[in-house]
C-alpha cells in the first residue's frame, strides 16, 4: 500500500473536509495520515508522498522562530534522506513565493521566455520605509501610476489580506511597510480565479474591486477577503453608474497562461488570480496562491486523489513498509549511496562507521546509505569472499538484478569505477573489483 503523510493546520484541514480524502484515499489502496511535525519523520514513515501545505511555517521560520525552523528543518532532512519520496509541492519552489516581491519578478521572468502571450505584471516596487519622498521616487522610477494597491510583502498568514488603495501623493503618509506597491488595473470587478491541480485547470470568476475613475480621494483600506469571495457584497465591489466595456474572456488563453506559470515555478497546487484590463483588454497576473482552498473545484477530493495517484504511479516503487523488506533505501542529495559491513581500503573509496555497526561508504565524496538487516549482513568467518564484480557487489547486498536499485547502483559504480580500486569485507585482503 502507498503512503503518503500530509500537514496543513486544522483550519486547512476542516476547510478542506480533509477527513473524508482520507477515507477516500484508503479505499482506493492509499493510507494518507497526519505528519506530526515535532517528531522525527523518519520514526513516522517511510513515506511515498508527502503532501503539505507549510507556507505559514516557512514564513515563521524566516522570522527566526525556532520551532518553526525545527519543523521545516525535520521535513528537509528527510526528504534529502529519502529523495524517491514526492513533496508536493517541493519546499525550495514554495520558499521562493513567500514574497510578494519574488512572486511579481519570477512572473515576469516566466513571460519574458514565452512569446505570444497576451499577459502583464502590473508595475510594481517594493518599499521598506516610511519616507515619503523616498517612496515617491521609487514608485515614479519603477513606472507607478495612481491609484495604485499597497499589499503587505509577506504573502502568507491573516495579516496578508490587509490591504489599501493610494490614490494620490497625499495618501503616501498611509502606507504600512514592509509592502509591495502596485499600479492598479480597473477591470470592471471581475477577477478570473484560476485553480490547478496538476494538469486540471479550473476557472471561476469572482467579485473584485470596482473601477476607479478619480484619483480625488482618501485611501481606502480593506481586507481582500471582503472583496474577492464567491458571494462578496462589499461596496468595493459595485460600480459606479458608468457604462463600461464588456470584454470578451478566452479561457483557452487564461489556461494557457496559467500552464506557462505552472510550469515555471514548478508547482502542483496553486491559485493564479487574473485580470483583465478594461483599457487593453490585455490580462493581468496580480497574485499566485499556493495550496489554495479549492472550494469552488467540483468533486475536489476525488480530482485531488487522482492526481496524487498519477504522481505514485510515476515514482514506480513503492516505499517499503517496516518488515516488508530487508533492507530500506536512503538517498542523499549528490547521489546513489551504499551501506554494508564492508570496510574499504582505498583513498577515494573510504567508509564511516554508523550506530548499528554497519558502515558508510563514500564514492567520490558521496556519502551514501543502504540499511541492510543484521541477519542479512552476517555471515560465517570461514565463508568465501564474494565476487568482487560490479554485479557481485550489487547482488551482495540484497538486490535483485530486475530491481531499478540495482542498475542504478551499477551505474553509479561504474562511474566512480576510476575513483573505486579496493573492496574487502572487514578483515580481509583488499581485492579490486570490474565490471561484468
């Protein structure tokens, strides 16, 4: 049976009913269940899949909260462990979004390689101070017109909704740093919000901020949560009593431009909310959601565990389970590794002696790990030596010829095969070892 551990807080979790995916997930042969991020995962796997939504605890953990970096620090050390294991969605792609500085850049970065899309970044800065004539500068150097949207920089927890509207000089006094100020686009209080869960690509529209037409007024503070809810009816949402331009809306396009996106920041469960310029027509990225709440995705949990059965398929083998197997295989990043009671005895190929006595080799600088049972490593004194073959090593320790371990290991012996010269078992004459 697949495993797959999964954290999001209980407010996700409740959201999501994610209780009944669970029971979804174990009637079709898959047993996901709650990571307890103060324990070792290693003690609470091995898993096939780990599926998360940490961004508050990245966030947290950048603010140097020591539980926070515990958490996170526990979750990379066993997916650097345990590298056939699948994150969705990989931390390092998640890391890169907590700003909502980086979220506008890589965007851009991501359209300036497609040609052929009719998309823009509104333009935007970021400001760190509260001096007016500074922020000034910095917003006329970066292309800001008014009225223009002040976004809290942090793009995770509550107070990341807390927004406000600038509409001229005088309203610069109001905006709270650090921010991301960018140049508002009317477009006719409609936002297209998109949900992606790997190759499905579902869109809704929604209720968004009204066009505004005089840039005569105070700022406005708001909480985009009043505003961009399906059943949002805030007076921010109303327009005023000004015929405006229908625009048509091709959602081939938007899919297309999500997918580009997608592709980009190499994420699997995100929200891209898109606008479309009353002006140009031209359509506008102005947030990427990661692990949305998907409230508006038809049949969620059972498009969710679809797609979490292509990503198991995908990985071929499943992780062993406790007494399944003999042996269970460990990755670290740099490449394949090889734990047995073996001792070598050549310069480039040297061991580390591990807790439970068996030994740690390292190729070429690549400290690698297969834990084999003590039964399986034992062995008479008066027993022969094995064939110190390539084949001979690799079947040695446990695995199969037909086994994906086996040619991985054999390739990767054969590459180091000018660094690796000695094999002995502990105790006896260093013998050298070809392929065969």
């Amino acid at each position: 049976m697949k495993r797959v551990g999964y954290w999001m807080n209980e407010k996700k979790r409740n959201k999501l009913k994610f209780d009944d995916f669970v029971r979804l997930s174990r009637d079709a042969g898959i047993d996901v269940s709650l990571i307890d991020l103060d324990i070792n995962l290693e003690d609470q796997g091995p898993y096939d899949l780990i599926l998360h939504k940490l961004n508050d605890v990245l966030a947290k953990a950048d603010t140097g909260d020591d539980q926070a970096r515990n958490r996170i620090q526990n979750v990379q050390s066993y997916l650097m462990s345990n590298p056939r294991t699948i994150a969705i969605d990989p931390l390092e792609n998640v890391q890169r979004l907590l700003s909502r500085n980086n979220h506008y850049r890589l965007i851009e970065e991501c359209h300036a390689q497609e040609e052929g899309l009719s998309v823009v970044v509104p333009a935007y800065v970021e400001l760190d101070t509260n001096d007016i004539s500074t922020n000034r500068q910095l917003m006329q150097a970066s292309g800001l017109t008014f009225p223009c949207i002040c976004k809290p920089l942090v793009a995770q927890g509550p107070s990341s909704h807390k927004m406000s509207i600038i509409f001229n000089d005088m309203g610069l006094k109001d905006i709270q740093t650090p921010c991301v100020v960018q140049s508002f686009i009317n477009h006719n209080a409609v936002l297209q919000k998109v949900f992606i869960i790997g190759d499905l690509i579902h869109i809704v529209q929604r209720p968004s901020l009204k066009n505004f037409l005089n840039t005569d007024k105070d700022t406005i503070f708001f909480n985009s949560h009043d505003v961009s809810k399906p059943y949002s009816a805030c007076f921010l949402n109303e327009l005023d009593d000004v015929i405006q331009p229908k625009m048509a809306v091709c959602e081939d396009e938007i899919r297309r431009i999500c997918r580009h996106v997608q592709t980009h920041l190499g994420l699997e469960l995100i929200g891209v909310d898109i606008v479309q310029d009353m002006t140009t027509g031209r359509y506008a990225i102005i947030d990427i959601n990661i692990f949305p709440d998907f409230d508006e995705v038809p049949n969620f949990n059972h498009e969710l565990l679809k797609f979490l059965q292509l990503k198991l398929q995908s990985s071929k083998t499943a992780v062993p389970s406790m007494g399944e197997s003999e042996f269970s295989m460990k990755h670290m990043i740099g490449g394949v590794k090889c734990l047995s009671k073996n001792t070598i005895e050549d310069s480039d190929l040297t061991s580390d002696n591990t807790k439970d006595g068996a030994t740690c080799l390292i190729i070429g600088g690549t400290r690698s790990i297969i834990k084999a049972s003590k039964s399986s490593i034992s062995s008479p004194k008066d027993a022969s030596p094995p064939k110190r073959t390539i084949n001979g090593i690799v079947n040695n320790i446990g695995i199969h010829s037909n086994d994906e371990l086996f040619h991985t290991l054999k390739q990767d012996l054969t590459q180091q095969s000018d660094l690796v010269q000695k094999l002995s078992c502990s105790g006896s004459k260093s013998e050298t070892f070809n392929e065969s």
